[in-house]
C-alpha cells in the first residue's frame, strides 16, 4: 500500500532511519575487548586505492536512511581522535606510506578495520602492477567487513558488534 | 553569616553552578545535536553521547608531537580551568553571588579570551599546517568579536551605572520595562552573534565538519588524543553553557534568586536549566536552516555585531 509522506510524518514524525539490523560478531573475526568502547566509536578513513565502491556504502551509512550516529558511530578528521582506522581498496605503492603513519598516529588502544574484499585480499586488482597488496601486507588487521561493496547494514552490525551498542 | 558576610548559601551557590555546568555542558551539546539529528529526519545518538565520547577518552593513551614544547600539554587544562573561574564568577544561580568583586564584565570577557589563546598558542606549538591555519583565523575572528560583545555588554551597563554583573541582572529585574528597549533589541542580536562566533557554531563554523581546510575550532584540536581531547571537548562545551547563561539573564532575567532562602535556590537553578536548554534547542533547530558563511564573509557579519552593539550604546545614551 502506498504510504504518503503526511501519514508517515504523522504516524512517526519526520523520521526516515529503519530499524538496524541486531549487532553481530562476524565470524573469525578476533575483536579486541581491550577497546572498551561501550557505544562511542571514532573512525579514521583511509582510502588506500580503492574504486570507490565501498566510498559509497560509507558514505551511506551516515544517512538518515542507515543513521549509524545513532549508536555513537562518527568519522573523525584526524587519526589522533580514532578508535579504528577504517581502511578501504587494495594498498597502491604511493599510499602504503601513508597508511603506515595514519595506523602509527592513532592514539592507543585503536584496531585497524579491512573494509571490503579488496582491502582482504586485493579483489580484482591483485596482481596488478601499482598494487602493493592487501591491508594485512601491511599492517596488522583486527577486524575485516567482507564484501564487493559490503552492504550497509553488514558493516553498521560490525561496527555495532566492535562498539558493543 | 561570618565575620565578611558571606553566607553558606552564597558559597553555595557558586559550587552548586560550577558543578551543574560541568555535568550539564556535555548534555547540553548532546541536546544540541540531538535536536539538529531529528530536524534532519534521522534517530540521532541519545543525549549523553557526549559523556560516552569523554568517558572513553579519559581511558586512552594521550600523545604529543614530538616538536611541541609543555604549551601543548597545559593548554587544555588552562582552557578548562578559566572557564570554569568565569563560572563561578557570572550570576547564574543568584544575584548575591560571593565574588561579587570579581564578577565585572571585562574579567569576564579577557578570561574567556584567556581560553581562545591558550588553544591558539597550543595548535601553533604542534607545528602542522593545518593548526597554524586555525589559530590565525581564531584569532582573525576573536579579535572581531571580543569588542563586539564588550560593547553590548556596555550597553546594558550603562543604565545601572556599573559593569558588574550581579548589578546589571539585578537592575533590569528590578526594571522589567528595560528589557523591550532599543538598547536590549540591538545588544541582544550583537550577542547572540557573537556567542555562534565564540562558540564555533554554524555560520561562522561547522562542529561536524570532517574537511580541514574549512575547519577554525576543530582544526586546533586536530592534535590532540585521549585526555587531552577530553578536555578540549569538555572547555569548548563549557564556553558555550556559559555564554548561553549569560545571554538568558542579561535578557531574560526572571527565575534567577535574589533572596538567599532555599526555595528559591531551587526554582532558580530549574527556571536556568531550562531557559539554556530552550536557547540550545533554538540554536540547533537555527543551524538546520542555515549554511557555513564563505570564511571571507564571516569577518562582514562580526562587523555587522560590533555595528549593532554600537548602536546599542548609542541608543542608551539618548534614552538616558
């Protein structure tokens, strides 16, 4: 049936967020408890060579459809204010230096988080001749959200399960 | 009463606002973006997200670039700590406040200041760009607004004689007729600019905001981690309760205690919470509406809140 704008508004107020799926432990996936973050979690996003797929998906679980601020989720600008470097796309040669410091800038205790199959295993790059490998070639990975993207709600029930919200 | 004249209830009362604000300010910024999280149609993190974010924070290892001198580590400490004298010192609770000596209005305003260079001073230290940027455009934008606000508060001064606060709150209590005058109407729109300046909020600044370059707050803050962030989060929070208290008794005056009797310590300190969560709530529902002014325009409205303060005091004279 159709729903009008003005019923919903009326029924619900002006809300567009749904209902998120329960937080999940991911399978295989060791989460640190030493975090402690108990519903306040900083990410720090690096773009290591990604195509910009898992981009989208990112920049859609901030929207008030998904809304993952409202478990106290937030990206920050700096690596100095994170919990989690949030590391997207197969490692290029040029930002394997970078990505090296952003992870050795984050105030401790912090994890870095493989966003998406190519930053697992290089996805459909590997191989190719600007890749330098995966996240875990080059750093030590805490948590991978699989996916080519990973949809939305799975990466709000990662980040959930790491939060504990 | 002892020997000064001074009583329990005075003493009292500048405990009972410094600790109201020190819990309260991180609720009031949650509140703040609660309410701009509806407005934009989505759930929102519940109101002590605030707290979360600092409890958290506490817990974590603090870092310092390795250039940075001691500035860098006091810094957020000093900016906590003159806040919260100014807290002590501003009428929130009572009229009869036991620092009366010190509650004059230009303590206030350098002490707030006070806080603004110890940050600017701080970002300089760390030796990144983008800290040196946004301590000159803090300070770009201070030295705009400092004047601003000193002159509407003069504004409202010069009916009473006198710049202490207490007076000021006490004599427009005692003269409600004031608050609808010329004077009142042009102080009140130079201060309240000047608070969204001060305070880092929409037009002149985003809070949220993840891109660097059109930072002016958060890019002095880029730095730091752990402790030190949570005091840097907790004295930017602390700024903003006090300037929002400030400008709900200079402007709206009732509620607050002028007898020292237990009653109306009570009433004061509910009518207070609620009139700085009201002007919260307008300030966020505010923001949804409005854009981040050009950063080369922001310098055009501070001139238009000095404008109006000016006049301000203008009007109170020929009214006088």
């Amino acid at each position: 049936m159709y729903d009008s704008w003005l019923l919903r508004v009326l029924r619900r107020g002006a809300r567009v967020t749904e209902t998120a799926p329960r937080p999940e432990q991911l399978a295989g996936a060791a989460v640190p408890v030493r975090l402690n973050l108990r519903g306040s979690l900083q990410l720090r996003h690096v773009d290591a060579g990604s195509c910009n797929g898992c981009e989208l998906e990112i920049a859609s679980i901030f929207s008030p459809f998904y809304d993952a601020e409202q478990y106290g989720i937030r990206l920050v600008a700096s690596p100095r204010h994170a919990d989690a470097a949030l590391v997207t796309g197969p490692v290029t040669k040029n930002m394997a230096g970078p990505l090296r410091t952003t992870i050795e800038a984050l105030g401790a205790p912090a994890i870095v988080i493989a966003l998406g199959d190519c930053a697992k295993n290089c996805g459909v790059f590997a191989g190719a001749y600007g890749v330098e490998g995966s996240v875990t070639d080059v750093a030590s990975v805490q948590l991978e959200i699989p996916g080519c993207p990973p949809a939305p709600a799975d990466i709000i029930a990662a980040l959930r399960g790491l939060s504990q919200t | 009463m002892n020997a000064a004249g001074i009583s329990v209830w005075q003493i009292g009362s500048v405990a009972v606002q410094v600790a109201l604000c020190v819990v309260g300010a991180p609720l009031l910024v949650g509140l703040m973006r609660t309410v701009r999280c509806r407005l934009e149609g989505r759930v929102g993190p519940p109101v002590r997200q605030t707290w979360r974010d600092l409890r958290k924070l506490l817990a974590k290892q603090r870092t310092q670039p390795e250039q940075s001198s001691f500035f860098f580590a006091v810094a957020p400490v000093v900016l906590v700590a003159t806040t919260i004298v100014v807290i002590a010192f501003t009428p929130m609770v009572t009229t009869r406040t036991a620092l009366l000596g010190g509650s004059d209005l230009f303590a206030i305003v350098f002490l707030l200041l006070l806080g603004s260079v110890s940050l600017a001073l701080a970002a300089l230290d760390t030796g990144t760009a983008f800290g040196g940027m946004g301590s000159s455009r803090l300070m770009a934008i201070v030295a705009l607004a400092e004047p601003a606000l000193l002159v509407a508060i003069l504004a409202l001064a010069a009916p009473v004689h006198s710049s202490s606060l207490p007076v000021i709150v006490a004599g427009s209590l005692h003269h409600p007729m004031w608050l609808a005058t010329p004077q009142r109407l042009l102080a009140f729109g130079a201060f309240v600019i000047v608070i969204l300046a001060e305070s880092g909020r929409l037009p002149v600044d985003n809070p949220a905001t993840h891109l660097e370059l059109t930072m002016i707050h958060e890019a002095l803050m880029l730095e730091y981690s752990g402790p030190d962030l949570a005091f840097v989060v907790l004295g930017e929070s602390l700024r903003l309760t006090v300037l929002l208290a400030l400008l709900s008794n200079l402007f709206f005056p009732w509620g607050i205690a002028t007898a020292l009797t237990g009653v109306s310590f009570v009433v004061a300190i509910a009518v207070l919470a609620a009139k700085v969560a009201l002007l919260a709530v307008a300030v966020a529902a505010g923001e949804v509406a409005v854009a981040k002014l050009r950063l080369f325009r922001v310098p055009e409205l501070l001139a238009g809140a000095f404008v109006l303060s000016v006049l301000a005091v203008l009007s109170a004279l020929v009214i006088a």
